[in-house]
C-alpha cells in the first residue's frame, strides 16, 4: 500500500478505467471477500489524452516536463500496476487538462476475526516460532543504497522488522563515505565498531551511480584501504541479461529485480551472511 500510495503522492496525480461490477463481492464467499480502494485528486495541471495513454508504459514517463521536474525513471506506476493485479485489483486515472487528476486504486482482501488481546509473552516469543524469513538477525547490518525516498523507507521497515539493521544512503557517493567511518576503513579498523555485512545497491541514482561506487569499493579493497571483501547485491528494474553481466562485472556479487518479493530477498541476503552469529 505505502508503494502505491507513495508513487501517487509523488507525482501529485492516479485508475484505468474499470466497471463498478469489479468492486462487488465474490458471490461464492462474500462473507469474507472485501474490495479496498484508495483515490488521490489533485487540481495540478492534468493530463492530455496522449500522455494518459504513456503513464502505465515501463520505463515511460508522461512527458519530458515530468522527467524534469520530478525525476525518476518511469517505472513506479508500471509497478504499481503489477502490485495492484497481483492482489486482484486494478489502478487508473481520470484526468483533464488545465482542471486536475483523479489516481485510483483497489485490491482484494479478506475479513478475519479480530486478533486476540495482546499478552506479555508474546514480547518474548521465541525464534524458533518465527518464519524462516523473520528469524532475528540482530547482529547483521546491512547499508540500503537506494535514491527514492519512498522505496527506501518500505525497504528499510521491511528488513528492520526481519531483525536486521539498517543504515541507509541517498547514493553511491554517500554509501563510499559511510564505508570510510566504519571498521572496514583501515585507518579505523581498530577504532570504529560499525560494520557492514551486506550493501543492497541501486543500480541508477544520481551523483554516482551503483556500478560506478561498486568499482571504487572494489579498488578500495585491492589498495588495501578497505580490509574486508564486503557482498554487495545489485538492486535493479531492469533484468535483461546484460544488465545483469554489467553489474556483476563492475564487482557485485548478485543481482535481484524490482519488483522483488522480500522471501526471495532474505534467500539472497542468508547465503552472503551465514558466516555472522545471529
């Protein structure tokens, strides 16, 4: 919900269109089917009849006056299409040009009984009750190098509620300065009690980009100024095969494309980290 609505918010406009018909209850189990639908509406300066037809294209944006002015790389609605079916709904839009947007959304979801009161013992739940994926793993750092706001907070509660910890950086550049307060630099290594077990880099960001600060930390590592071989997987919307070859050439160590399922995520991070104590 946080990256839909996220996306919405950031462009500040949001349904294709869809029947009244697809908001009803499944007549075979309507006791627990629910239909959510969230609207956003703005009266910013709309969109023509061309460029409503662009805005659900991967890697298109509405026009260059969006790129200028917002950024990104096109993908976030495409996205946002993909979350909204894969949970049985639909996204779309009503807009004019000069009067404003209406984004909508809705998903399909379940009634359950309420939970039960919460009891103390529950703070103390013991981990082997837990998920493979939700095992704590108190002791596990990882640095989130993401540019979008939006995708790097979700990432970031995401692996925060799994027990890890979690330092984040706007960009490639920022991620090379973290790296030089931590043990990792040889001028600390002695002296600093950060660490970092695992980096999940970006691929495109501004100021310096994931290909370009995996080379410097792999330099780093050969000149010897940084001690530790640190994994790092690329973080990427783009899963052609030589995008995949690039970044792994460039010194990461995997490779996993947006939009990615956390399960799959945790697999990834487990074969770099088993080596540190939970």
């Amino acid at each position: 919900m946080e990256e839909l609505l996220g996306v919405e918010f950031t462009v500040s406009h949001i349904p294709h269109d869809y029947s009244q018909e697809s908001l009803e209850d499944d007549p075979a189990s309507a006791a627990k089917i629910v239909y959510l639908h969230f609207a956003v509406t703005d009266t910013g300066t709309g969109l023509t009849k061309e460029e409503k037809s662009k805005l659900f294209t991967r890697f298109s944006q509405a026009s260059a006056r969006t790129y200028n002015e917002y950024g990104g790389s096109g993908l976030g609605l495409c996205i946002s299409q993909q979350l909204c079916e894969m949970q049985g709904g639909r996204i779309g839009l009503a807009s004019e040009p000069d009067v404003g947007s209406t984004f909508a959304f809705f998903v399909k979801a379940y009634r359950t009984n309420p939970p039960p009161p919460p009891k103390s013992i529950l703070l103390r739940q013991n981990s082997a009750s837990l998920s493979a994926d939700q095992t704590p793993k108190t002791r596990i750092s990882i640095l989130v190098v993401e540019d979008n706001a939006v995708n790097q907070r979700l990432l970031q509660m995401q692996l925060v509620k799994r027990g890890y910890q979690v330092v984040v950086a706007d960009n490639g550049q920022e991620a090379l300065d973290f790296i030089q307060t931590t043990r990792h630099w040889s001028a600390l290594r002695s002296s600093s009690d950060r660490v970092i077990d695992l980096i999940l880099m970006d691929v495109e960001m501004p100021v310096l980009d994931g290909l370009s600060a995996t080379r410097k930390i792999r330099e780093y590592e050969q000149q010897g100024l940084i001690c530790d071989h640190i994994p790092i997987i690329a973080v990427s919307a783009n899963a052609r095969a030589e995008q995949t070859a690039q970044a792994i050439a460039s010194g990461m160590d995997d490779t996993i494309t947006k939009p990615f399922r956390m399960v799959d995520l945790i697999k990834k991070l487990d074969v770099f980290t088993a080596l540190v104590a939970p």
